[in-house]
C-alpha cells in the first residue's frame, strides 16, 4: 500500500489514541523509503541505545542469528548495505529468508548487534552527511515521543516484516 505524504498527514491528523500512535508510526515508517528506513532506524538505535541494555537483548536469541550477523561481517561494506536494503524492501533473497525464520523479539535484537558492529566499525557506518526526509524527519519525532514501551512495540513491528518468510505461500 502507498502512502503520499497528504495520506500519511491524515493519518496522522485523525491519531488521538495512544494506540493510534503506535499504528500511524509505524503505516508512516512503512511509506519512507528504504534508505529512510534504515536510517530512521540507525538514528532510533543511538538514541535508545543506553535504555536497552545488551542483557535485555539477550545472548540466547542473539545464537539464533549468530550465523546472518558472521556472514554479513565477511562481507565488504557495499554487500552490508545491500543485505540491509533487501531486508527492509523484503526482497527475496538467502539473507531475507533466513532472517524471515527468527522471532520478532530475534529480529530486534540482530538490527541492535548490527548496530553495535557498526559503531565497532565491523559493519558500514551511516554517512556523516544522510539528509533523512521530512517524512522521516517526521517518524523520528513521533517515536521520540511515545514512551519506550510504545517505541519498542513501533520497532518490534516494523523490524517483524522485514525480509522474507520462506514458509509463506
Ligand atoms: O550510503 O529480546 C543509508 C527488549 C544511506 C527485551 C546508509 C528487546 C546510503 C527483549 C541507507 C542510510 C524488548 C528490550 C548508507 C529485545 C548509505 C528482547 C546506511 C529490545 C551507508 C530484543 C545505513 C530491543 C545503515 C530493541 C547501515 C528495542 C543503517 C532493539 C543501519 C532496537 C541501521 C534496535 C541499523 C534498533 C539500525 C536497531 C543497523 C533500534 C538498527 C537499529
């Protein structure tokens, strides 16, 4: 489904429940583009970054995707961005049908360790310079403003249809 940026004001515009919030964020995170996609995550990432500890993220889901997140440290910084993108566009690719498998709890904790590998420089970094849309802009804002349960359910959902589920259709 397309969202044109009058569509996603109206949703915006008709949200007055705390649930709304959590429904209009994520349909308005869903119309930005890939790239905004990943950079809406990559900047939620730094600014949660010290409410979520690694612990909460939890070592055991972590083995689960221990094998996707060593590939994609093998890879040149070209191919990490392409994985990336093909996630969040759900392109069907080995990669997506992998990460198709884990858990919604499993997806949260891979982008968190890819995070991380990225701030340890194991994975491409976020240029210095990413100009992030006005929609973007915009789903940025609104998550700052829910509060964290709130936050982690928007990620938690837009982070679960990502990829590919190999068992569908
Ligand atoms: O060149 O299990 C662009 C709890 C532009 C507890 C780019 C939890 C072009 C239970 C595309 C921008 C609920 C607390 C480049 C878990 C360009 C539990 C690159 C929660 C290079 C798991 C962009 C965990 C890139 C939570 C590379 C809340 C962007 C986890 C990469 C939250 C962005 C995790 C990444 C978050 C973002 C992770 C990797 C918010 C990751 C965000």
């Amino acid at each position: 489904m397309a969202f044109t940026a009058d569509s996603t004001q109206r949703i915006f515009a008709y949200s007055t429940q705390p649930t709304d919030a959590v429904a209009s964020t994520v349909a308005l995170f869903n119309s930005l583009s890939v790239d905004d996609q990943l950079a809406v995550l990559w900047y939620a990432y730094t600014e949660m970054g010290r409410s979520i500890t690694p612990a909460a993220t939890g070592a055991a889901r972590l083995q689960l995707a221990e094998g996707l997140l060593n590939q994609i440290k093998q890879m040149s910084h070209a191919e990490q961005l392409q994985v990336m993108r093909d996630l969040a566009a759900k392109r069907n690719t080995p990669i997506s049908r992998s990460y198709g498998v884990l858990s919604p709890n499993t997806k949260l904790a891979f982008w968190y360790e890819l995070s991380e590998l990225m701030v340890k420089g194991f994975v491409v970094p976020m240029p210095a310079n990413y100009q992030l849309s006005r929609d973007g802009a915009q789903v940025l804002e609104t998550l700052k403003q829910l509060d964290f349960g709130q936050q982690i359910t928007v990620l938690r959902k837009v982070v679960t249809d990502m990829g590919v589920d190999p068992l569908a259709d």
